[in-house]
C-alpha cells in the first residue's frame, strides 16, 4: 500500500544490474532474471521498496496480459543464492592491481593489516 509501483532500473540500484546483464536479443526467461536481480539490488539497498512483486507478461499480437504477483518467500532461495555467488565472485576477482599497491606500501605486511 506504501509504495505499489517502483522502476526497478532506478539508477543507484537496479539500472547496473539491467545495463550489464540485458541486451534487446535476450529471451524472456533472461530479461525475468535480470529485472528480479535489479529488483533484489533496488530492495537491498532502498527501504521503501519491497515485495510483493508484480509481473505482467503480454501474449504478442494476442492483446492479452497474464499478470503474477510473487511474494518474498517465493524469492528467498533466488536471494540468498544471489548473494553468495556475489560474495564467492568478489574473492575470485583478479588482485593484481591491488598487488603492485600494497607491495610499495612500507609495511613489511600484506592485506590483512588494511582489512580493518
């Protein structure tokens, strides 16, 4: 009741995710996940956005609608898979640029003593 509309491609928190992940050739399958997945990002970050998540799909050339309404709980598993493979992605990212970094710092140390 709060708020039953948002733009999920707002541009702090969804847009990056639709920017990177859709392109005009993808299927409808692809272009559900990643407006979920710029969704999720938008409700992570932004209080007033939430669930429940409504989604229409038109029929092409048939002037028909189906219309879902998705609840959080039929998300959850979606979400927190999301953010491990986000959080197992960023430990993967390559360092070698942060290497050279912390290599010319004179501390005789490594990350850990940045990490706080």
């Amino acid at each position: 009741p709060s708020s039953p509309y948002y733009i999920i491609g707002e541009s702090g928190y969804g847009k990056p995710v639709l920017d990177r992940g859709l392109t005009h050739t993808d299927s409808l399958i692809q272009a559900l996940k990643v407006g979920y997945l710029a969704f999720d990002a938008t409700r992570t970050s932004a209080t007033d956005v939430g669930f429940p998540l409504d989604i229409a799909v038109y029929h092409k050339d048939s002037y028909r609608m189906t219309q879902y309404r998705f609840m959080e709980e039929d998300f959850r598993e979606i979400s927190i898979w999301w953010n491990d493979w986000i959080r197992r992605g960023l430990v993967e990212i390559p360092t070698i640029w942060f290497d050279s970094l912390f290599s010319k710092l004179d501390t005789g140390n490594n990350e850990s003593s940045f990490s706080k």
